[in-house]
C-alpha cells in the first residue's frame, strides 16, 4: 500500500503544481467572459456538491476529461435544467470505449430569454428585448489500461450576448487513476485553458476577448458497501480563477472551494445523495436523487442558494441511457449427443425384437417326455422372414419338436438282477 500511494502522488504532486501555476496570473479574473463553463450541466455530480473529479460517468467536460477511464459501459444522457429569470441549460452528452482508447462528445446550450438591453449611455431600450445564448461543443479522446487513464478535451464556444458575438476556443486536460480498483479512484484535471475573441471587436481576433473561467481540480471517490448498502463518497478540490489577481500565498484559499457528496443505493433501484461546496459564496446545501430501471437511470438534482436576501431553488433533471456492463464468458466444451444433432433418417434404430417364445403345446409336451426344449433357430428371432419355408418342406414345428420322446435321451429303469 504505501508503494502505491508513492507512486500515486508522483503523479498528482508535480499536476497540482502546475496547475497553481498556471492559474497564478496577473490579469483581472474577475472579467472573465463564457461564465457558463463553471455551471456544468450534470445532476449526479451537483447533487453530490460539484464532487466528480474522480467519478466515472458523465460530465466529463466539466469536472475531468480522463473520467470516462473509470467505467466500462458507453452511454447517452441528455439533460435539461430550468433555472429562475428564464434561464435554462439542455445538453446532450455520449461516450464510447474502443479497446484501450475512449471518446466522448458533448454539445451545451445555456439561454436566457427576455433580456432587455442599453445603448452607450446605458439607457435600457424596452421596446427591443433581447437574448442571452451560449453553446459549448466538446470532443474527448483517452487511453487507459487497467488502472490508468488519460484525457484531453477540446472545446468550441460561442457566446452571444442580443446582437454581439464572442467565439472562444480551449482545452481542457486530466488523469484518472485505480488506487484500489473498483474502489478508491483519484483523479485530477486542468479546465478551460485557451483563448477568446472580444464582444465589440469587429475584427474578432483570437486573443483580444475576456478570460476564460479557468480552473484545476482534484479529488478522490471510494466506492463500498455498509449493512449490505452501496454507497460512494466523494470530495474534491477546486481552484477557480475568480476574483482580483493573486499578491500573496494566503489569498489562495479565497479561490479554493472543497465540493463533498455522499451516494446510497438503499434499493436496487433508487439512490438518494447529498452534497455541498464548502468555501463557496453562494450555496446552501445540494440533493437529489436517481431510479433506475433496467438500462435507463433518471437523475434528479436540487440545489439551494443564496443571492443577497432571496433563496433559489435550482433543478437538474437527465434521462441516461447506459449499455450493461461486459461480463466475462466461460468458455466450456460440453459433448453434443450426436442424436441430437443428426438428421432425423439418421437417429437411433428402435429395439430389436425379442426371440418369439416357444408355444405351450411344445413345451407341454417336452417336459412331459423329460426332454429340454428344442432351441429356436437364431435366423428366425432376428429376422422373422427367414423363417418362412417353401410348401415342399416339413413345417419347423414338427421338426423341432416331435410328437416321440426319443429313447436315446430318455432314463429308463434297470433291468433286474436276476436276469
């Protein structure tokens, strides 16, 4: 065990550290534009407080692009999320698995309806009422072997704000590892690092847009049984490059938030979960719950919030549809009866027929002579045609059995003495 765990944090030590250096930057976070790249569209993982850096599953765009490592079985889930102000999130989501390598693909459209916009002068123009859109198209390829995994996603973004446009284009990077498999998986990742065009440039250069809502996560989930229950704990750890530009090393926690989530299957086909981001401004508690039946999982998430003085309540709701998990096959060679094969002019011939019994009147008469029957030609017991004489002959009846015991076989008794 502890060569693993030197081995494991080999690993992650030197990922974490590179992500606390890239995202140690000098520029205004603060600004940073395509927003709905951190309001990722995957109930299980709200539910469970955004903890799924180390889940298998869904959601690989937004939590870890190596997650797909962690399960077997490909999958399609689409979502949707109605929030307050007439906001609503709807995605569409599969993964597949091809020997040692894996592929997902991703579209999110995030859309906010009656917005109202302002001139210059920021004077609001009721009369023309507006829209909000954002779309996020993702493709994900991995390797993986047995307990290791690698994943790069690649993101299109398109964000439209009533008439004027911003495109932006990132990658996003993790690893997901089996510390115990099936049980105690890791993982890590580096989100959203690429590059953006600006809302009132007319030329849209690459590179002259906001920031992106970057961030570096990682995290652990084990997976186990209590009272014969299925259950799955998860935390995470969240750097978000949010906020003023970072001065010292203690400003670093006011960017660290600690998602937690806990996962019960009290039946076969319902589990209740529970979560909650720790050091994060807005969020109260998160909770859902998931049926499942047959290939079919309905995931349910609620989360509740604070903004200043009102309380929100925000659901999530998708319908996945997953391929059974491959089962191995025992490759037995059971011996094939050959009737049960063969034609039916082939099968069995019937019993054969039993020697026909000598009549009672021979018998009778034999054993009253003393004398042993006469045996019945073997010719005539298998094959009752052969039995059959030409009108010349004697008929076998009186052959066999004469009507005269024969003196020669007979006992008589002895003479007397005397003569």
């Amino acid at each position: 065990m502890n060569r693993i765990i030197r081995k494991s944090s080999r690993i992650f030590i030197p990922l974490l550290a590179l992500v606390f250096d890239v995202f140690a930057l000098d520029e205004e976070a603060s600004m940073a534009g395509f927003q709905f790249l951190d309001n990722p569209p995957a109930p299980r993982q709200i539910a469970l407080g955004y903890a799924g850096t180390a889940l298998g599953g869904y959601g690989f765009t937004s939590f870890n692009p190596a997650s797909l490592m962690l399960t077997d079985r490909p999958y399609l889930m689409v979502c949707a999320s109605p929030r307050p102000f007439d906001y609503t999130i709807a995605s569409i989501e599969g993964a597949w698995s091809i020997s040692n390598l894996f592929f997902g693909a991703s579209v999110a459209n995030h859309f906010i309806d009656g917005i109202i916009p302002a001139d210059y002068n920021a004077v609001p123009q009721y009369n023309t009422p507006g829209s909000y859109d954002g779309t996020d198209m993702s493709l994900c390829v991995g390797y993986k072997n047995e307990n290791l995994g690698l994943g790069l996603t690649i993101n299109g973004l398109q964000e439209r704000i009533v008439t004027t446009t911003a495109y932006g284009i990132c990658l996003s990077a993790g690893i997901a590892y089996w510390l115990m498999p099936q049980k105690l998986s890791l993982g890590a990742s580096v989100l959203n690092v690429g590059t953006t065009t600006g809302f009132l440039d007319e030329t849209k250069n690459f590179g002259q847009g906001a920031p992106l809502p970057r961030s570096g996560r990682a995290g652990a989930a084990y997976t186990d049984t209590l009272l014969r229950i299925p259950y799955t704990v998860a935390a995470d750890v969240v750097y978000r490059d949010v906020g003023n530009k970072i001065t010292s090393a203690s400003q670093i926690a006011n960017r660290l938030t600690v998602p937690v989530g806990i996962e019960a299957w009290p039946i076969k086909y319902v589990a209740i979960r529970i979560g909650k981001r720790f050091n994060y401004e807005t969020e109260i508690i998160n909770f859902g719950a998931a049926l499942r039946f047959a290939m079919l999982t309905l995931d349910m998430a609620f989360v509740v919030s604070s903004l200043v003085t009102d309380v929100d309540f925000n659901p999530s709701f998708a319908l996945t549809y997953s391929l059974p998990e491959p089962k191995p096959v025992a490759h037995v060679n059971k011996p094939v009866p050959a009737v049960q094969n063969a034609p039916p002019e082939q099968k069995a011939a019937p019993a054969p027929v039993p020697a026909a019994p000598v009549p009672d009147t021979l018998s009778s008469s034999n054993k009253g002579a003393g004398e042993k029957p006469a045996p019945v030609p073997t010719d005539s017991a298998l094959v009752p045609e052969k039995t059959v004489l030409p009108e010349t002959q004697t008929p076998v009846e009186q052959k066999v059995a004469p009507a005269v015991p024969d003196s020669s076989k007979t006992s008589l008794p002895p003479a007397p003495q005397g003569q």
